[in-house]
C-alpha cells in the first residue's frame, strides 16, 4: 500500500461534508440568511412554498420558490429576496425576529400559517364577575429573561410566566363597562390555536438606568428538547444564535434536520455538521440563543379536520387583508387554470372571471361545480368550498 494512503484517508476524514449549502449574501445581511435557513430547513414551509401557484405578484412567495430551488443544489446569493424586503443599506445591521416576521407577513396565508398561532387574553371584573375575550395572532411568543448570577433562565418557566394569571388593583385597575368605573380585574392568557411550528422570543435585554440605554443579557438560558402543552407536544429542531451586543453583531442558526436527522450549523456560506444540542437530561444551556423554534407533533387522526380548519383559517386571513385568493379550476376541455378571485367572490364572478381567464368557454354557458355538486351562482364561493379544492367549469347542455 502506498505510505501517503493513510495520511489521505485521514485529511479527507478531517473535511466536514454537508447536505446542505449556504447563504452567500451582501453586506452584513446575517440577521437575513439564519431566519432564511430556518425557513428553508422547516420542510413544511418549504414544501408550502414550492405548492404555492399564486398570481398575486404582491406575496414574496415567488422570490422564496426560486431561493430554496438554487439552495438545494449550491450555495446561493439572495439578492431578489433582500429587494422585495426592502432592504437598501446592506451594511446595517438588523434584528433577525423583525425580519422572520417580515417574511412571514408577505407570504402567503396557505405557507405562513405553519407559524401562525392564536392567543385569547380574557379579562374579568373583580367587582361584577363579567368577562371580555380579546383574540390575536401571533408569529412568535415573547419571553422576558431575567438575569441571574446564580441560574439559568429556564424556558419552560418563562412560558409559566406567559401564561400566568395576573390580577390588576390600585393604579393599575382596569376600566369596567358594565360597572361604569375602574375596577380590580383578573387577566388569563390562553393559547386557542397552536401553530405547527411554535417560535419563542427570548428578549435578551432590559434598561440599564446607569448607562441610560438598553443593554444586552448574556445570561445562559435553559431550554428543553420538548415542550408540553394541554393539547400537543413540541420538539426543538432549530434555534437562531445572536453574538454581540445591541447595536452589531453576529447570527448563526443550528438547525436540525428533518431529512438526516443531524444537526447543522449555518454561518453565512458556511454550513457545518453540528454535535447534538441535547444530552442526557434532555436539556441544553446556551448564552448565545435568541429564537427558539419547536415543531409539533401530529398524528395521523388529526392531520385531516387539522387541515381543513387551517385552510378556513388561510382564507379567513386572506379576506381581512383585502388580498385575492387564488383558485385551481379544471376547463370542460380538461385544462387546468389558477384564477384570482376576491376572498368574498359570488359564484358568478367566478364564472365570469374564468370566461375571462379561458377563452375556450367564452360565449358558452358553463356550471360550476365541485365534488359533483353544482353551485349557486348567488353563493359566495368560500362558503360552498374550501380554497384548497379544486373546482369543475362543466358547459350546460341546451335542451330542444
């Protein structure tokens, strides 16, 4: 055997071999390439984005289709995302959660809602026992840390914090319409959706009445593997890194993966194969982590009511936004069209608008049905079908 052989064998052992690429990006865009990876790595979304066949240019669902189509194959320049994003100066330094939740708001609801939660806070008067519910989405749950020279900040206990109920008196009562006057009220905080993906925030900082400013808490956080909740569970499988202070620094992103099952971590154009976070008690400790993203675990009972009620969801959000919704409709001659429609179409704009869309139709009187069903015209679309099915254009035949 030749000498050099061993030495070879053991310098390729030493180069780290990935299955993923990276982000090769202008300026000091990291804050933008570790919530892309993410993005990119949770295969959900991804898999969203590439289904997504929507004519409406004002999603950024399109720039992320052709980003995560280069990413899978070599590293890759994100230049088309960072224009629709606005971004002008390249060499300032952004918040990495600003910019997810940027993202998130320009996609479209059918990719966007994998990270979309629901939070009811309900607030109850003290003095006349009467209750006010109060719902919002969420993109992210914030977590105030709280320094400590002795401990770690736990997660799981800042998510008991979250939820805690809290009672208001003194100065801080709240205002009560059935009393007429400021009374001592109980506030509950519950989660009514729970999105598949759950990220958390961890606020890393407080004022520092001495320097007069805001500063940054390096304190280490514990986080578990896996998050419990009444109705579902949760796994860590990512987690965005900020390294500096307030004004500059530096992101990274470990990501596990949900094709190999390894860990990796993405810096930049850099992607390396990155140990286990978790050991024995199933818990890591980082001074560094600023996004938590957990996955949720689902059966296969559920995927199925679970889907239609997040496509009632999507379309819900579609119509709040004012956005057009987009429709796959089968032509009588077997052609497939996506045609946008208003989220509060009538059956009978949608028939005029695919006369309009498939010039194989015009002038022919068609029906439009779904599942075998025909629809009345009068109807609004969206609450004959869910925007995720699909419907037929069949021409009427005129009796003598």
């Amino acid at each position: 055997m030749n000498s050099k052989f061993p030495i070879f064998v053991k310098k390729l052992d030493c180069l780290n071999f990935t299955d993923y690429y990276g982000l090769n990006s202008p300026g000091l865009t990291c804050y933008l390439n570790s919530v892309l990876q993410v993005l990119f790595m949770t295969v959900d979304f991804r898999e969203a984005i590439e289904r997504s066949c929507s004519d409406d240019p004002t999603p950024i669902d399109l720039h992320l289709r052709r980003l995560f189509e280069d990413l899978s194959k070599s590293t890759t320049k994100t230049h088309s995302v960072i224009e629709k994003l606005g971004i002008t100066d390249v060499y300032e330094q952004r918040d990495a959660a600003e910019y997810f939740e940027k993202i998130l708001h320009l996609t479209s609801p059918g990719a966007s809602k994998i990270f979309k939660g629901e939070l009811n806070h309900i607030t109850r008067c003290l003095h006349c026992k009467k209750s006010n519910d109060s719902r919002s989405f969420f993109w992210m749950l914030p977590l105030v840390v709280e320094a400590s020279d002795h401990h770690a900040y736990s997660v799981k206990q800042g998510l008991k914090t979250f939820f805690k109920r809290e009672t208001v008196s003194e100065d801080n009562r709240m205002y009560c319409h059935q009393c007429n006057q400021k009374r001592e009220a109980e506030i509950t905080c519950e989660m009514t959706r729970n999105p598949k993906i759950l990220t958390l925030l961890l606020k890393r900082f407080r004022f520092d009445y001495k320097q007069k400013c805001f500063v940054k808490l390096h304190c280490e956080v514990e986080a578990p593997q896996t998050l419990k909740f009444e109705t579902c569970i949760y796994d860590l499988y990512a987690l965005v890194n900020h390294y500096g202070n307030l004004t500059g620094g530096h992101y990274t992103a470990e990501i596990k993966s949900f094709e190999t099952g390894e860990w990796y971590n993405f810096n930049d154009d850099v992607v390396n194969m990155h140990k286990p976070l978790f050991g024995k008690n199933n818990t890591f400790r980082s001074r560094s982590a600023y996004l938590l993203m957990y996955k949720q675990r689902r059966t296969c009972s559920e995927s199925s009511d679970e889907d239609k009620l997040e496509a009632q969801c999507a379309h819900s959000d579609v119509a709040a936004e004012g956005r057009s919704c987009p429709v796959k409709v089968w032509s009588p001659q077997g052609h497939l069209k996506t045609i946008p429609v208003r989220a509060n179409a009538t059956v009978q704009e949608l028939e005029e608008r695919a006369a309009m869309e498939l010039p194989e139709i015009q002038g022919q009187s068609v029906q439009v049905t779904s599942n075998g069903q025909t629809l009345e015209k009068s109807k609004q679309l969206f609450q004959c079908v869910l925007p995720s099915d699909t419907i037929q254009l069949v021409l009427k035949v005129r009796g003598g």
